[in-house]
C-alpha cells in the first residue's frame, strides 16, 4: 500500500505531531508498506528555518529511515499571532496540493492536524486521484483558538469551523488520538461509524529508563536539588508564567528547580521575567534533539505537564505523559480529563488543579517528600508505557486505514 500523509510538522522538529507521524510512519515502511511524506522546511516553533535547509525552492525530496519526504516551500511564520499563522497554514495547505498532483500511484492520503489546511489539500487531492482520505484529529481547530485567545467571538473562526465540520463530513475515516475529540464529533453530528480512535504513545526503544544523569546534573549546577523538568513547547496554551511567579515567592523551598527545555512563543516572555527577578531556580535551555531527549529526562525528578484552565483542554492527552512514564519519570500533571483520568489509573504521578499554584505545591511537597508515592508513581509509569507502546499503536492505525480500502 502507497500512503501518503501530509503533515506540516516532521523531523528535525521534535514537537509532538512531527514525531508520532515519523513513528508511525517508520512502523509502517517497517511492514512493507511505501510511504510519501508531503511536508514544509523544518522551522516550528520559532519559525526559522533549521541548518542544512532553506525554502527558496520549490520543493525538496529526502529519505528518512525508508520514507520519502517530500518538502514543499511555505509561508514560515512563528508560532505566534494568529494572521500570520494562518498566512502559514493556507501556504502549506496550497502548496502540498500542488505537490501531490505529481505523486504517483497513491492507494490512501492521510492528513493531520492541528491545523486543518493539511486536510483541505487531503480533501482535494482525494478528489483528483479518485482515492479514500483520512483525517487524524490531533486537537479540535480551531476551538482551541478561541481557549487560548480573545477571539471568543470572532466570525472568521465561526466560518472556519462551518469548514471543520465540512472536512469531517467528507472524510472517508476519521482518526481521533482520545476519546474525548470522538465524543466532541458525534455530538455535533458527525458520524461515529467511521471514527476511530488512537491514541498518543512512547517509543519504548527510545524512552527507556536510564539512571541519574549526575553529569548533566552536575554541568547545570542541580546536584543537590529537586528537579521539575518541562520539555516542549513554551506556548499560550502551557501557562508556564504561573510557575515563573512561584519560582520569585520568597517562600519558594530552595531545594526546588524548575528546568525548561524547549522554544515558543511564551518563551522570551518567561525568560524576562526569571531576569527581572534575578531567579536562581529556574534555568531555561534551547531545544535539543529528540534523540537528546532521554538524557536531558533523566536529570530530573519529576516532568511537569500543565495546561491552561480550560474546559477544552479536558479533552487532550498531552504525550509528554508517555515518553515520561516509560522512563519510570513521576509525573505532576495540570491537566484535567481524560489526561487525569489515564494518570490517576495508573498511579504514574499526580494531579493537580490547572493554575492552582498552591495545589501544585501540595502535590509536589508529597512526592519529592514521600519515597513510598515517589516509587509508586515510577512502577505505575512503566505499566503506562506498556500499554501504550508506539508500535502497537501504529500497527492498530494501519489496520483501520486497510479497512477503508
């Protein structure tokens, strides 16, 4: 089977959407299936463009691990503002349908979100080449828009969801990574026969557990403290400000650190304000490279996973909580839902109210504190990890792919 996918997030990009499509991918060239990835020059977040490549083409054609990854040249903008963004997607969305015109012999197009001009291109190209389509629901787009920003109101995100709902309609199959994004779909009408669901997961071989790293430790001045540790995104959505704020009480136990390792549109923001407060406990780093990712997890003590209050964002399941917890790596997650539900069943850490600091408080005073919830939480991290195995996950997408053909 041909498949191609089109995404706008791949690597060298780390973030969440590039590296489950990656994996999957991978898993499927594994099991003899050819796969086409139709994608933009690497640049998310911050929207520049990364070493070794540039958008003055057209396009550019590259293997990576057996797949053949096409790059099509795009509107980069940061990961901030919201016209610029959507100057971003409408390129991307163009320029992929475009590309894929060419591609030949082509049996199933898949295309994923967050945003959704990725599935517009999927749409129209099922329309030229006469073939099924799929779209992987990775966040309901744009309502998240209006959680994170003031456009509650706004017509342009009305009108964009009436094309939403159009795209779901025409999908051949719909692929939902939680439980929550199926039941959002079936009551605005769509049809539940043709969504499945799939979630996010770890890749064992990669986020395995490993000991202390003392010597990063060590290289970061955090030998005698109590490491929180947040690697991803530094966006609107993360609320990571409330945790700057914490860092500056003079309260603050000094053997707490906060670790930040990543890049967004919050960042320079956070960064100023730990230098207004000549901050000590917080030290921000750059992004690394997902294959650096395990080392730099392995010098802390606990993964901080938070969220911005929100009724929408009880709906997701941030995949930091996999990649953590299949490195026995507790886990303080401000997120409420279906990601509290999956923490707090299997014990892989602990929940804590979204921007409720003093909550957060309380929840890490008792695991830095107590051996016994400490140990608890690590062996309940590695039953996660398990159970949602990267492989297994992309083997049960691929068979409700060949079902549709």
């Amino acid at each position: 089977m041909h498949i191609l996918f089109i995404t706008d997030n791949f690597p060298p990009e780390v973030n969440a959407p590039a590296t489950r499509t990656y994996e999957q991918c991978s898993e499927w060239v594994k099991n003899g299936h050819e796969v086409t990835v139709l994608t933009c020059v690497p640049n998310f977040p911050a929207g520049k463009v990364f070493a070794g490549y540039n958008n003055k083409r057209p396009y550019k054609v590259e293997q990576i691990n057996g797949i053949k990854v096409i790059r099509v040249w795009s509107y980069i903008a940061a990961n901030q503002g919201f016209a610029k963004r959507i100057l971003d997607f409408i390129s991307f969305g163009l320029s992929s349908f475009l590309a894929g015109l060419f591609i030949k012999k082509v049996d199933v197009i898949i295309a994923t979100s967050p945003q959704f001009f990725t599935t517009v291109s999927a749409y129209m190209l099922s329309k030229f080449k006469r073939k099924p389509w799929v779209f992987e629901l990775r966040d309901i787009w744009p309502e998240s828009i209006r959680a994170v920003s003031s456009m509650g109101d706004s017509k342009i995100l009305d009108w964009f969801e009436k094309l939403e709902l159009f795209l779901y309609d025409k999908a051949n199959l719909i692929i939902s990574v939680t439980d929550s994004f199926k039941l959002n779909l079936i009551q605005r009408g769509v049809d539940k026969s043709k969504i499945e669901v799939v979630k996010n997961g770890a890749n064992l071989e990669l986020y395995k557990p490993l000991s202390k790293n003392k010597k990063l430790r060590n290289s970061l001045n955090l030998d005698d403290k109590f490491v929180i540790g947040y690697i991803g995104t530094h966006g609107m959505a993360h609320k990571l400000d409330i945790f700057i704020d914490l860092a500056a009480e003079k309260s603050f136990d000094s053997r707490f650190h906060f670790l930040f390792i990543g890049a967004g549109a919050e960042k320079a923001g956070l960064m100023a304000k730990a230098k207004e407060n000549n901050l000590k406990n917080v030290t921000f780093l750059d992004p690394v490279d997902k294959n650096d990712i395990p080392k730099y997890l392995s010098a802390i003590d606990t993964a901080l996973v938070p969220l911005k209050k929100s009724d929408l964002f009880k709906t997701v399941i941030p995949s930091k909580i996999f990649e953590t917890s299949s490195m026995r790596i507790p886990i303080l997650l401000g997120v409420e839902g279906e990601s509290k539900e999956i923490i707090e069943k299997y014990k892989a850490g602990l929940s804590f109210e979204p921007e409720n600091t003093e909550d957060f408080l309380a929840k890490l005073e008792l695991l830095s504190g107590d051996v016994n919830v400490y140990n608890e939480c690590q062996e309940g991290g590695s039953q996660l990890a398990k159970d949602f195995d990267r492989v297994k996950l992309a083997n049960k997408m691929i068979k409700h792919v060949e079902n549709i053909l």
